[in-house]
C-alpha cells in the first residue's frame, strides 16, 4: 500500500459503496444497490484502502466483515454522506424537508417534546411530522412509504438497535400468593409483541391467567392498570404515576429493546440526525437519574 495522505481524497461514490459493501453483507448485492458492476465496487474498496494504507474489510468466499480500523472508519463515512446529503436537501429543495417520524406510544420518552425542540432548533431546514400508535401499524406504513423512521420495539424486522429497554410487570395491586389462582391480564391485541411475552413467561411456569381487559390503545392499557383491573407486561420507560412494578411473585422477562426502523434502500438527510438527538438525550437523561 501507498503512504496515506493526510487528506481524504475518496468521493462520495466510493463511501457509498463501502457503506453498501457492509450493510448488504457483500460485493455483488452491494453493486445492485449503488448502480455499479462487482468489480467496479471491488476496485472502489481497493483504492480507498490504498489511499489509507489500512486493511477496511475481511473478505472470504462467503462474507464480508469490517477490521478494527473499517468499523472505525465507517462511522466516518457515514457522518459524511448524511452531512453531505443534508447540504444537498438545504441548498436544492424550495421548501424545507419533512421527516415523517412514527413513534410506538409506549416507548416514547417522556421527554419528547424537549428532543422535537432541539432537533428543530438545530436543524431549521426540516419540517418534523410525529406521529404516535402502536409498533405494527407503524412498521406498516412505513413499508408503505408513509413514514420515513419508526422507534418502537423490537416486533419488526432489519431494525437498529438504540437502547436496551427493561421490561417489567406492573399493576396497581398485589400479586396473589396462591400459584394456582388466576391473574388478571390487561393487554393490547394481538400482534403486540407485549402480549405474546406475557403469555410465553406465564405458560413456562405454568400459571393461569384471564384476560381481564383487552384494551384497544396504551392509554387504556394504563387506566385499566391505574383502576386495578389487572397487570401488563410493558417497558419500564412507559411506567407512569400509579403504576407500581411487581417484582418477586411473577416470572422473568426477557431482555428487549428500543429499535430504529427505516424502508429499505431509501435514504433521508434528516434521519440519522433525529436518531442521533434521541439516542443522546435518553443517555443524558439516564447519567442524570443515575447521578441523583
């Protein structure tokens, strides 16, 4: 390899195509996707890791994984395209640019309307568009092209994750001692994925239930829980006043997550931005809980 420059000279096409390389898991998907032949990727690769005098990929017969320095590196590639398409949306567009943003009501952080205020403060040239519901109808409009990003859980498929999120069993009463006694479950339709981990842990340790109230929005999902007619399963952000969380007398959950959802092969300025803002106020607001 050539001694490295200390100024970057690969073009926006070259990024672009490293970045297709990884996220599609190899060459020949990644020439589809940026209107190239295989080779001409591959060559694209090879001056950039030239020019840098660093290793970028590991490629065998079958995959296609990034070194140390290309996870590195790739951040940076990334940060560029979206800076440089965000320069493109602000100088070519007339009107400013919307983000359609769609939201799984409980995972909204209670703290919303702060991250929407510094995100239109620090990016005056898009028009923000919310959106609240539950995570499938919005996974489905946003295949649909209504939407431009989704945060919900993790019931849709080829998401990223942000956050690990808790979840717990609440209620506003006490759990009965009796093991065979049957429990009270307040629940959304299927196919929230809250439902169907409430049944799982409950039918692994072999304890009954009902179905209490079947409630058609988070909202009724919480009053039913404030007036005591039963316990959920729902992500410890999405706990409010009068909601305790019962511990000890019910069975684990599992892990889950908090997930960033955008439609394949179609890209946004403003996306990533957003993301980036939530993430870091989640962060601050977890440092600042944790630090009281």
């Amino acid at each position: 390899m050539s001694t490295p420059s200390s100024k970057l000279e690969a073009d926006l096409h070259t990024l672009r195509s490293l970045v297709a390389v990884v996220e599609e898991g190899g060459f020949s998907a990644a020439a589809k996707r940026v209107h190239r032949t295989q080779s001409a990727v591959s060559v694209q690769i090879a001056k950039l890791e030239d020019q840098l005098n660093a290793k970028l990929l590991e490629r065998t017969s079958r995959s296609v994984s990034l070194t140390p320095k290309g996870e590195a590196f790739l951040s940076y590639a990334r940060r560029i395209l979206e800076l440089a398409d965000e320069a493109m949306a602000a100088c070519t567009a007339e009107e400013k640019a919307l983000l359609r943003v769609g939201v799984a009501e409980y995972l909204a952080p209670r703290h919303l309307d702060s991250v929407l205020g510094s995100f239109q403060e620090a990016h005056p040239n898009c028009n923000l568009s919310l959106t609240l519901g539950l995570g499938p109808p919005l996974l489905e409009r946003l295949e649909q092209g209504g939407l431009d990003l989704v945060i919900g859980g993790p019931e849709g498929s080829n998401g990223n994750k942000l956050w690990d999120e808790p979840l717990v069993w609440t209620g506003s009463g006490e759990v009965p001692e009796d093991r065979s006694a049957a429990l009270k479950l307040v629940l959304m339709p299927a196919p929230c994925i809250y439902r169907k981990i409430a049944f799982d842990a409950l039918t692994g340790v072999s304890r009954p239930w009902v179905m209490s109230i079947e409630a058609n929005s988070f909202e009724a999902v919480q009053a039913a829980i404030r007036a005591g007619l039963g316990i959920t399963v729902l992500p410890e952000a999405a706990i409010k006043d009068g909601m305790t969380v019962l511990k000890g007398k019910l069975p684990a959950l599992p892990d889950s997550c908090v997930m960033s959802y955008t439609r394949a092969k179609v890209s946004h300025p403003f996306t990533q931005p957003f993301i980036d803002d939530l993430v870091e106020s989640v962060e601050r607001l977890r440092r600042d809980r944790d630090a009281g």
